[in-house]
C-alpha cells in the first residue's frame, strides 16, 4: 500500500522502436505476406502504408501518393480490413452499412449494384445481409466487413490479420476469395497474418519482419532453404532393427519401420551415406522441415543474431 | 461481521488498484473542485436576489449543498461502481463467478467496487457541511445531530435498496444499459429542498426516485424543520425497502442464466 | 455539394435506425436534459414569488417561459462530442474514420442532427405538458420569432465546432476529463443555464457578453422571448459570426494538428 502510495509522485517514460529500417518494393497485382510474431512491426508497417500513421523518416509511396496526407483520391482506392475491428455499424444489417459507404466513397448506383452482386456471389452473403450485424457469428461477420471494405474497389488492400479467430473452413473461404478478387481486378495485396495457412496458399512473395526489422524478403520456399539450420531424413527399413539410430541424428518419430531423423544440413550427405551403408533400407527421402518449424526458429532468434546457413 | 471484514478487504483491494493511477486523483480532486465552486456560486446568485429560499436561509441551504456532495460521494464511492459493475457482470454472463463464492452474493456484488478517489468528495462535501454547522451552531443541538444520523442512515438504505432494485432489473432487461442514470440525472433536483418543487415533483422525488432521503430529509433533520413523524417514516421505509430489495434479488438471481457464449 | 447531401441523408438513415434499438436508453438521457432547466424554474419562481412577485425583471411565469425556452435550444444545440471522441481514441474506432475519403466532422454533425431529430418526438410533447404545469407567458415580437431561426442556427454551428475542437484534445491526452470540466462549469453559467444573464451580477455579464457561451444557448432564447433591443440584436448576430470565424479557424488548425498527432503516437 504504501509502495502504491509513492507510486503517485513518480513518472516514468520509455520510448519504443516500433519499426526501424524497412524497405521494399510492391508491384501492382502482387500479393506480398507478412510474417511476423506478435509486435513485430507487421501492424505497424501496414498503418504506415495506409496513412494512419507517419514514419518518423524516410518515404513512403503508395499509388504514387504520400500515404500520411491522406488526399482523398488517395484514400478512394485503398482500403483497410482489420481482423479485430469492425466497421459495420452494430446494430443495424450490413447492407445498411454498405449504403452509407457507397454515399461516402461516392460510387454510382449501377456500378454499386454490380459490385455488391458479385461481392454477395463471391462471398455468399445473401441471406446475412439484412441481419443485424450483431446477430451474425464472427464469421458472417467477417465476410461482411470484408464486402464493405471492397465496395468501392480499391486497387490496393490491406488486409491486417483477416482470418484471426476464424474456423477453419472460413479461413479457407475467405482466402480463396482473396485469390479469386486478385485474380479478378488485378487489386495489389498486402497482408499480415500469423497463419502460415495464409501465407502459403496466397503469398509468392513473402516479407518477414522480426523485432521491427526486415528480416527476409521473397520467394516463400527460398526462405526455408535460407533459414533453415536442419534437415529430416525420412527413412523405410527392410526390416525392425534395433539399432540405435540415435548415432545418426535426432530421432523424430519412429513406427513399423519408418523412422524420421532431424539432421544438422552440413552433414546431411555424410550421415544419409552412412545409414545407406549400415542400414537395409528400403526408402529414403531428404526433406526440408515444415514452414512453421523454420519461422519459429527463425523467431526465436533475436533480430542481429540471425545468420542464413550458406 | 464478516461482512464488515469483506467490506474492509474490497476497499483496500479497490485503493490499491487505484493508486496506480495517480492522475486519478488529481482529475478527481479537479473535478470536486469544480463541483463545489459551481454549487457555491448557484447559491451565492440565487441569495444575491432574495434572502430566503422556500423558508431555507443561506446557511441551512449551505448545510444542504455539504450533505449533497457527501452523500454523493458515499454513492459514487461504492454504491455506483458495484451496481454498474454487477450490471456488466449479468450483461456478460460473469455473474456466475460471483454466484459460485462461499460468501453471500448479495453482499459481494454491493462493495466489490471502489472508486477510492470519490472520498474526495465526501471530504469536501464534509468540509462545507463542517462550515454550515459552525455558522449554524446557534440552533443545532444534540438532539439534530442524532436525528441527522439517523436520517442519514436511513437514506443510505433508501438509496442503497434503489438502486439494488435498479440493478436487479437487468437480470430481466439487459439492454437498458443505462437505467441507473435515472438516479444520477434526478440527484441534482437534490441540491435544492424538495419541498419547493410542485407536488408532482416532490412526490416523484421522494417515492419515486428517493433525491428527498438522500439530501433534504437529513438536512431538514440537523436544522430542526423535521418532524418526528417523517423521521420514523424515514427509518421504516429504510427497512421496509432493504426488505423488498432483498426480495427481488433473489428472484433476479433465479431467473438469471448465464449468457451463451 | 450533391455528394455530401447524399452522404448526410445515407448517416441519418443509419444513424436513426441504430439509436432507435436503444429507444429506452435514449429517454433515459433526456430526463437530465429535462429536469435541469425544471430544476431552476422551481428555485427562481420560488424566488420570485418570495421577493413581491419578480425578480431582475422576471416573473414566475417570465421564469417559466425563459427556462422551457432554454431547455429547447439547449438540447437544438447541444453535443457530447467530446465523450465520443475520448472512447474512439481508446477503443482505437477512430482508425476507420480517418480512412474514409471525408473529414470526420460530417459523420458528427450528422449524427447529431439526427438524434435531435428523434428526440425531439419527446422533447415537445415535454415542452407542452411543463407549459400546461408552470403557464409560462410570452411577450413575442414578429421580428424578434424571425430572426430567432437563423440565430438559433449559428448558435448550433459556433457550439458544435467549438466543442468539436476540444474533442479533439483527445488525441494529446487521454485525461480531457479536466478540460471538459471546465468548459462545462463555464457554459453553466454564461450560457443562461442557472439563470437569466441578466440576474447574474454585472463583471460576470460581461464576461458571458465577451465569451462565446452567451452566443451559443442564451442569445436566442433572449430573442424569442423578445427580451432584446434591436440593437442588441444585430450585436448578437455580429458576435455569432466572430466566434463562429473563430470556431471554424480552430478546427481546422487543432485538426490538422491533432491528425499530425495521432498519425505519429498511433492507436
């Protein structure tokens, strides 16, 4: 209590960097992932770019715009979908969300019309359309959110964790839809997630931020090859032996035969030709391990400590 | 006893929360400030045209304006805060952690929460109550002091009941999230007697939403315009309301049923 | 122009449909609205009454008149903008807003507009029943109705945008409680809400007469009771424009600042 008590008479502050030293490049119809663990900058970067935030320097451009002095053209042609807000008024159906926003982004009836039509198909949202938004499960609601945001067509999304909380047959709608709306309108995508799911089914291109920098930029399974430190051999014997296979490398799973071995890389040849020799095998298979193994890893380093393995 | 022991482990808890908060403190010292000045000037233009208001002269009007902020700050200190956090609590469905302790619910939900920084008012609010009497002295005995206490006691059960009434009606109405500012908003009809608003009011006030207990009765106690009639009445309805709140809690507590997640 | 219109009638739409789901809530807020005002026409009548009859001018049922009539324009111009600002902020909603290709403002005064709308169902049949309970009596002046409306219509826009500049003090602090506080303790009194500003004592008239407060409530109520001078009135209206230069000159300048502001703290 009285450590609580002094606790008035004193301050304290601490300044944070939330992002520092990020540079790239988009391209009109990519669509570009970031990964990223929990504060690594990934939020904060996609504010940046949609002008609800400004960098305290360097540039940003986005559309050929400065994003921070949101002119309205600028923000006619972008839009902002954030897996934790909403932008639907709670207590009324989405479509009358949607009116409101095609008066306030200025759409004319007959393209909105279109619009809306192919959004309902793409998402079904027939009958969820004149339900109050706060009768819709999360995932209704979602796809709601997902159609106001895309009313008025932007040509730049930026979508902040849109699958969160989501089960996984809508994860898997609303992504396709995402591949679909790109495919369509050549739209540029940004996206954040903490699902590799996402990422894998909708980034070629994939930017990892790790501690408020840039810690990889490009092609998803060139990532793993860059950042991962191990191997699995997965090997088929002839026949049960008992042999400790431990000699070889981290014994992963073993069942009936099939043993799966994590190896150091460097010594992936060495160790493959010795079980060849030793062993009878029937089968063996050098694979990368699981994305979500190389992120982790990737992760638990802090940022200036990683080294990609040559 | 028990209770009391409760009671004492809910304040502590609630200040030690708080005083993490220190601006709180000095927005609410601000605030009080702010509440005082504007109370005292209302009184000081009204008095600027006339020298007494409704028979009231300035300085019983003065005692008024004391009992006031204090006992609105004894309702903002506890009453307010739990009534609205056990609101929230059926709104959500977290009653059920309440429902499932070894203790009386009822006693629980009434001073869980502690807006510690509301001693504030009660401080000030006793501060020109403690001016009033000194400038009062003449016609305040023993005999209005015991009466004021009694009055006052029997006006925090009033309150406390009402409110628990209140309360309990959301077990039924959950989406009236805001039927406690009912008191809040006709409280300031408080700063003034009752018995100069027309009898629509004055009946509104003291049967309906019970202003009249809470600040004219015991201020009418401690200058000597209360008979003992009203004073008795006062106490019986104190009981007879602590009763019936009772009564309805449970009731609300039966028809409660957590909310789906 | 067409297009704002538009987005004002696509907010009202919306707007109205939303409150009209809190119906009780929203009575519920007008009784503090209504009991105010109620509150001192009781006290000055009673005053009245006990000093032979009028005081400063006013009879009970001058009283009457003035307080019903205030409680009117009171609640034609009134905002809890600064609340809704301060819980934007916290919640972080306000995000969605500043990515709209339209100022925020528009969104508030339609919002407000169209609660007063609603609201106004209760607030006459209010008006009436406490004109039949305390007979209030009107002295009005043709030209002083008149000019009533345009009045009542720059008090609305000089408070709004003022109280719209201070909500935007919540993007520097999440404490505007201290700010608002004082704003209202000074409307309290020099907008005419204890008391006619005429009964108040004279270095504080002038005070009110100097400050915006008097303009935004006040001013129109003294001119449809016909309480004003011609004279007095074209100085109304001159002051009315001055503060509403002032106001639109103090958005702009606290917006431009206050998004500045936000866009470098984030949510």
């Amino acid at each position: 209590m009285l450590a609580a008590l002094h606790s008035l008479v004193r301050r304290r502050f601490q300044a944070v960097t939330a992002v520092a030293g990020i540079s790239f490049e988009v391209m009109p119809g990519e669509v570009v992932g970031f990964l990223g663990p929990n504060g690594a900058g990934k939020t904060t970067t996609l504010k940046m770019l949609s002008g609800l935030l400004h960098p305290t320097s360097g540039e940003v451009s986005v559309l050929g715009y400065t994003p921070w002095k949101r002119e309205k053209a600028f923000l006619r042609q972008i839009t902002l979908v954030m897996g934790q807000r909403n932008q639907l008024i709670w207590d009324i159906p989405a479509i009358d969300s949607f009116e409101l926003n095609r008066a306030i982004y200025r759409i004319p009836p007959a393209e909105y019309r279109r619009t809306l039509d192919e959004l309902t198909d793409l998402l079904e949202l027939g009958p969820l359309l004149r339900k109050p938004v706060r009768n819709l499960s999360l995932g209704e609601r979602m796809k709601c959110e997902i159609a106001a945001a895309l009313l008025h067509r932007p040509r730049v999304l930026f979508l902040d964790e849109p699958t969160i909380g989501l089960d996984v047959t809508m994860q898997r709608r609303i992504r396709s839809f995402i591949a679909e709306y790109n495919r369509r309108y050549q739209a540029t995508v940004l996206l954040t997630s903490h699902y590799m799911a996402d990422v894998e089914a909708l980034c070629r291109r994939v930017i990892v931020i790790h501690q408020g920098s840039l810690l990889y930029d490009g092609d998803l399974n060139t990532l793993t090859q860059r950042f991962s430190t191990h191997k699995t051999i997965m090997v088929q014997l002839k026949e049960e032996r008992t042999a400790d296979l431990r000699a070889y490398g981290e014994v992963v799973a073993y069942n009936d035969g099939q043993v799966t071995l994590r190896v150091p890389k460097s010594e992936t040849a060495s160790i493959t030709e010795r079980l060849l020799a030793d062993l009878p095998i029937a089968d063996l298979t050098v694979e990368d391990p699981p994305i979500e193994e190389v992120i982790e890893h990737v992760f638990a380093q802090p940022a200036n400590g990683m080294e990609a393995t040559p | 006893m028990t209770y009391l022991r409760l009671l004492w482990l809910f304040f502590r808890v609630g200040a030690m929360n708080e005083l993490a908060y220190r601006a709180n403190f000095f927005v609410q010292l601000f605030r009080s400030f702010l509440g005082l000045v504007t109370g005292l000037a209302g009184l000081a233009v009204v008095f600027s045209h006339t020298d007494t208001l409704g028979g009231w002269r300035p300085d019983e009007l003065l005692a008024l304006l004391g009992i006031y902020f204090l006992v609105g700050g004894l309702i903002n200190l506890v009453i307010q805060p739990s009534m609205e956090r056990l609101m929230e609590d059926v709104r959500r469905g977290t009653l059920d952690f309440t429902l499932t302790k070894p203790e009386d619910a009822q006693v629980l939900i009434s001073a869980r929460e502690v807006a510690i920084w509301k001693l504030v008012d009660l401080a000030l609010g006793l501060g020109v109550l403690v001016v009033a009497l000194v400038r009062l002295a003449a016609q305040v005995g023993l005999g209005q002091v015991l009466a004021f206490t009694l009055a006052l006691l029997a006006g925090g059960a009033i309150v406390y009941s009402f409110w628990l009434i209140l309360a309990t009606v959301s077990f039924w109405f959950v989406r009236v999230e805001n039927i406690l500012v009912i008191f809040q908003s006709m409280y300031e009809a408080g700063r003034w007697p009752v018995g100069i608003y027309p009898p629509w009011l004055r009946i509104t006030l003291t049967f309906l939403v019970p202003v009249a207990f809470a600040t004219t009765v015991p201020a009418e106690a401690l200058v000597g315009r209360l008979t003992v009639q009203t004073l008795l009445g006062a106490v019986g309805l104190a009981l007879a309301l602590l009763a019936v709140s009772r009564w309805f809690w449970t009731v609300g507590i039966r028809h409660y049923s957590g909310a789906s997640a | 122009m067409t297009a704002l219109l538009d987005i004002y009638r696509a907010h009202f739409k919306t707007t109205i449909a939303s409150q009209l789901q809190y119906r009780a809530a929203l009575v519920i807020w007008l009784i503090g609205m209504v009991l105010e005002p109620l509150i001192y026409l009781v006290v000055w009548t009673t005053v009245a009454r006990s000093s032979g009859g009028q005081v400063g001018g006013y009879t009970p049922q001058d009283f009457a008149a003035y307080f019903i009539v205030f409680m009117l324009v009171n609640h034609a111009t009134f905002t809890w903008i600064m609340w809704e600002y301060e819980y934007r902020i916290r919640q972080g909603t306000f995000s969605a807003m500043l990515l709209r290709p339209i100022h925020p403002i528009h969104s508030d005064i339609a919002d407000n507009l169209s609660y007063k709308l609603l609201t106004l169902s209760v607030m006459l049949p209010t008006a009436i029943a406490l004109s039949l309970a305390f007979r209030p009596a009107f002295h009005l002046v043709p030209w002083a109705v008149l000019a009533f409306i345009p009045a009542l219509v720059l008090a609305f826009l000089v408070r709004f945008l003022m109280e719209w500049a201070l909500a935007l003090a919540a993007f520097w602090t999440t404490r505007v409680n201290a700010i608002n506080q004082m704003y209202f303790v000074a409307l309290l009194f020099l907008s005419g809400q204890i008391a006619p500003l005429s009964l108040l004592p004279a270095p504080i008239q002038a005070i009110g007469t100097a400050l915006p407060f008097r303009w935004m409530v006040a001013f129109p109520v003294e001119l449809l009771l016909g309480r004003l001078q011609p004279e007095e009135a074209l100085i109304g209206f001159a002051a009315q424009v001055i503060w509403l230069i002032v106001a639109l000159a103090l958005v702009h300048v606290i917006w431009r600042a206050g998004v500045r502001r936000y866009s470098a703290v984030g949510s």
